[in-house]
C-alpha cells in the first residue's frame, strides 16, 4: 500500500475545495488517497468527496469534551467521517508550542474514537547542523510510547517544509531506515517540498510507503498524478 496525503493548511477556500472532491478521478487499491482540509469544510469534504479520496484533519483537541472554546475533538471528527488526522506538524510544534505531553494526549483521543494518528516529526536545519537527527527524532517519538494502536508515521524535515528544498534521497533514505528499525511494520512517508517532479524518485526508495504533501496537493491534477505515479510503483 502508498499513501498519498495532502495537507491543505490554510490555502483552500469552499469553492475549490468543494470542486477538487467533487471532481476526484483516481482510485486505486494499492494506494491511499487523503486530503486534510481545514476544520471547517472537513463535513462537507466527506460527504461531497468521490470514491478513491478519503478525508483527514490536520489537527484535534487533547481534549474530548469539556468547555475549550474554539476546540475540535477527535470525536467530533470521528462523526463527520475523517479517516485520519495529523499529529504533530512541525508548524504545531513551533507555532503552536505543542510537546510530547500535549500530543500524546490528542493520539489518546484518536485512539478512543477510531481515526488513523499521522504522526509528524521532523528536525529542524540546527540540529542537523549540529549532527542530531536521530537524537530529535527519538525524543519526538517518546509520544507514541504505549499507544497501542495502528498509526502512520511522516517524517517532514523542518528545513525542507515550504521551502522548495526538498532533502537528497541519501538523507530521506538514511531517516527512513533509522525509522523502519525502530518502528517496523509502521507506514513511513516523506514530507517536505513533495512535487510532481520529485515524487517518484522519493516513493522509489524502499522504506518510503508515501508522502505528505503541501502545496503540490493544492490543485487536484497534480496530486492525480502523483496518485497515478504511486499506483504504478510495487509496494
Ligand atoms: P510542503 O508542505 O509540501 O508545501 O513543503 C509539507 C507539509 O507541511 O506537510
């Protein structure tokens, strides 16, 4: 199995995000396709999405009920049909100064309601400067301990995330192969400066089961054809 995921952020508005569901035109077995538009067109995603596209949240509370104004919880979500829902994005993290303890939390909450955590981690261009890689990534996946549950696992290297710099394959694969041991059996994608042009070179190497894309998800061609790129590689 691939799993091509596209992560809209904030860039698309109702029409466009209704017309890319709308007219989605791929679906293939072998592959998992899923966009993660914003909170609030989430409802009308899943129901006006075609067959072949599944629909993730980029983000849920750590709580699951209570007075947090302004609040999604996992169950909600869980109610309006969303397969999946991002853990620990790298802008999360920063911007939003979410910790392990914090993100634990919002796994628990996903576990509860049966929606797929994609974990994210990453590290940014000082600590690979400075040769800590793998040091940063196992601090991060301390979240996960215990869990007990299937999730997927993104690696999006901080420095690579909108920046158009997407890492060398030696680098994504060394990750990769670091990540495979210590988690087997874990679905393992790739993010950070994902395009048309490099995906199939990145989905090629072994331990990479698929990718989290930004901005090459935005327009519904593109991500079609990264789909079909995907469809055409063995697992
Ligand atoms: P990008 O974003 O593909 O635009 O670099 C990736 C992400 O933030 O998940």
């Amino acid at each position: 199995m691939k799993y091509i995921f596209g992560n809209w952020k904030m860039a698309q508005g109702q029409t466009k995000a209704r017309e890319f569901v709308g007219r989605w035109n791929f679906e293939n077995p072998e592959v998992t396709a899923s966009v993660f538009p914003s909170f609030v067109h989430l409802s009308e995603c899943s129901r006006e999405k075609k067959s072949g596209l599944q629909i993730g949240a980029q983000d849920c509370s750590s709580e699951m009920e209570g007075a947090f104004t302004g609040e999604v919880s996992a169950r909600v979500l869980a109610e309006i049909g969303v397969r999946h829902c991002l853990v620990g994005h790298s802008e999360r993290r920063a911007r939003f100064h979410e910790d392990n303890s914090v993100l634990s939390a919002k796994l628990h909450q996903l576990k509860l309601v049966g929606i797929t955590p994609v974990f994210c981690c990453g590290e940014t261009l000082e600590m690979r400067q400075k040769g800590h890689v793998f040091q940063v990534l196992e601090s991060q996946l301390e979240a996960l301990k215990g869990l007990g549950i299937d999730y997927i696992l993104a690696y999006e290297p901080v420095w690579a995330i909108g920046t158009g710099v997407t890492a060398e394959l030696p680098q994504i694969e060394e990750v990769h192969r670091f990540l495979s041991q210590k988690l087997p059996g874990v679905p393992l994608l790739y993010g950070g400066s994902v395009k048309l042009e490099n995906a199939e070179s990145i989905l090629g190497i072994s331990q990479v089961h698929g990718l989290l894309i930004g901005g090459a998800s935005l327009q519904r061609e593109v991500f079609e054809e990264i789909c079909t790129i995907a469809g055409r590689l063995k697992s």
